[in-house]
C-alpha cells in the first residue's frame, strides 16, 4: 500500500522514528490500517497523512482516483477567497439566488434537486453575498452554493489553482449534479494525497495568504457533518475540515488541532460501503490509530 517512497525515505523515516517517538513506524501503521480495512467487506480506502511537525508524510494509495463528492468545495473556497484578494470582487458583493445552471455538455438547463441546505432554497430570488454564499457551501455542504460560486469563476480556474498549488491528480471539472455529465463519467475527482496537500497550504496559510486562509479556515472548523474523523478523536482536539459523500462514497479531509500539541492533515476516503453510518464508523477507528500514533499524548 506504500507508494511514491524509495527505499532512502523508508530508512531515513525509520531513522527518524527512533529519535521521535511521536513518528510511527509507517510499516506497523499501513499494517494496522489494513487489519480495520479489512473488516468491512467492499470498502476501498485511501489515507493521507502529514504531520510536519514531526516531518512525516504517509500515503496508504494515495494516489487512487475517486469521486470527490464535496471535498471538491475545498478548492472551490480557495479560488473564491483568491479571487477576492486580487480584487476581482469583495466577499461582501451579493449574486441572486437561482436555480438554474448548465451542463457542460450540450449547456442545456438542469436544477439542483438534491441538497442539504434546504433553508437557501427558501430565498430563491433574493440576494445573498459571497461570504455567506461560502460558508453554506462549507458548513452546511450546500450545492446550490457551490454552483453560483463556479458560475461566478468557472470549474477552469478553480482547477487551474489547485494545479498551482500542487496538486496533481484531482480534476475539478464542473459544478454539482450535472447528470448528463455524470452519465457520460465526467465527474469531479480527488485522491486523498491531492487534498491532504491542499489542506496543508491552508495549515500554513500558503494557500491563498495568511489572512485569507485564516478565515477559510475558521468557516471550515465549523463544520457541522462531523461523524467520521472529528468522532475518532476527544473533544480537546479542534478539527476544520470538509466532508464529501454520495453513494458508496464517503471522505473527510481534516487539519487536526490537539489541544497543546502541533496540528497536522489526515485525509480518509472510502468507496464501496453503501451505509454512511458505517463508513463513518470505519473512518473514525482509522482516526483514532492515526491520532493514538503520532499524539499519543493529545
């Protein structure tokens, strides 16, 4: 399940480990990983980890393409947030509340028929700002959001930053529930490396700037889908993240804070399990190891 570390890196992280005991052996940790894994039938799962602080990079497939479901939003915020800083609007500017948008196929007309912020819905036809627009789209997972904010700057930019920010395998092609592209597999895609690296820009405020990462940040510790990473872990510790799910797919890509202790990214995705209830359950026993591993004493 290793991948994309040579043999120098494995010896110099062995190294590494026995001068700090907050860095596991990465072996014992892939093997601990596929004994959870292993008891849920189907499930696919790829886990990210970077723990700078201690520099400890680890990747159980990270490279794997799945549907990114709604941790496509992550770099959403970030293109809006950049876009604000360079001028080309202020996150106070408001955009009319529609329901209507098209698909990237043929640009025929198609309605968001599916959210989870169903309170938006009940100011079609009003204006609300860009601000408020991005922490619905974060907080609350609203894809009605979403897909005002890529109308207003398009899936090309958000894709072109995220490439820019390092990025190398995700695809963040078009907004939510396009059918007709969904049909045809055009879909947004994320590997688990990808958003753990994105997670980390905005951990050191590169991502966009220092004060804009700052306030992407505290819309994202208000999350309020916390059932898989956030549940693996005491309340002491402080989790801004963003979760994705459809069927069969369930992820979280976190920045975690312990409580008097350094933060750092974990990145769970999952395919195959049909109940969220039992995806989340599995994500939050991979939190947990992860966690007991690297702040034993968080």
């Amino acid at each position: 399940m290793l991948k994309s570390i040579g043999l120098l890196g494995i010896l110099g992280l062995a190294l590494l480990a026995r001068c700090n005991p907050k860095v596991p052996n990465m072996s014992s940790l892939a093997d601990e990983i596929d004994s959870i894994v292993a008891q849920y039938d189907s499930a696919i799962v790829s886990v990210s980890v970077l723990d700078m602080a201690n520099n400890f990079e680890f990747h159980r497939d990270g490279d794997r393409l799945y549907h990114a479901a709604s941790t496509m939003k992550v770099p959403v915020i970030v293109e809006l947030f950049r876009q604000a800083e360079m001028g080309r609007f202020s996150l106070d500017d408001e955009i009319l509340l529609k329901n209507e948008f098209r698909s990237i196929v043929d640009g025929s007309p198609y309605s968001i028929l599916d959210d989870s912020d169903d309170a938006i819905y009940e100011q079609l036809g009003q204006q609300m700002s860009l601000r408020q627009l991005s922490y619905q789209m974060i907080t609350v997972s609203s894809n009605l959001a979403t897909n005002l904010l890529i109308d207003l700057f398009s899936a090309d930019s958000v894709q072109a930053t995220s490439e820019r920010l390092g990025t190398t395998h995700m695809k963040t092609i078009r907004g939510v529930e396009d059918l007709k592209a969904f049909d045809l597999g055009l879909s947004n895609q994320a590997t688990s490396r990808d958003l753990a690296r994105l997670m980390e820009r905005l951990r050191t405020g590169t991502a966009v700037s220092a004060k804009a990462d700052s306030m992407i940040l505290g819309i994202l510790h208000d999350q309020l889908f916390n059932a898989m990473i956030p549940s693996g872990l005491t309340k002491s510790s402080k989790v801004a993240h963003k979760t994705g799910s459809i069927t069969k797919i369930h992820h979280d890509a976190a920045i975690i804070y312990p409580e008097n202790d350094d933060s750092y990214v974990l990145v769970i995705m999952v395919q195959g399990i049909t109940d969220i209830d039992v995806s989340s359950e599995l994500g939050s026993k991979i939190t947990r190891l992860v966690h007991s591993r690297i702040r034993a004493s968080s």
